[in-house]
C-alpha cells in the first residue's frame, strides 16, 4: 500500500492529473473478504475508495485476465 501511494503521489506531481481507475486481481490484499454480512472491504480497497479511485477487478478463476491488471 505504501507503494501505491507513492506511486499516487507521483503520478499527480507529474503529471497533474487524478489516478481514476485501477484493475487489480481479486487477490484478498485489493479486494478485501466477504463474511455473515457481506463484503468486507480491505484496507486498500477502503483507500482507494476513500480517494474516489475506481477499482476494476478480474474474475475469478480467470489467469488469462491477469496480463490486463
């Protein structure tokens, strides 16, 4: 996480534009984890969100995805 923000704050600095979306995996550490009451948000998902940044997931069980995130 701490990498993505670095990378944000770069990407702003030099560019002057707003990160708008990202594709991801839907590895537990992005997308969070469900339980008895629903999605649980992780903690990147709950930044990203926080920072009005879209987050695109892969579907499960789909590698071939992978070279698109």
């Amino acid at each position: 996480m701490d990498a993505f923000k670095s990378f944000k704050d770069a990407t702003v600095l030099k560019t002057g534009k707003k990160i708008k979306c990202v594709r991801f995996e839907r590895g537990g550490e992005y997308y969070g984890r469900y339980d008895e009451i629903g999605r649980n948000l992780g903690t990147f998902a709950r930044y990203l969100d926080e920072c009005g940044i879209e987050a695109y997931y892969t579907m499960p069980s789909t590698p071939q995805q992978n070279g698109v995130a």
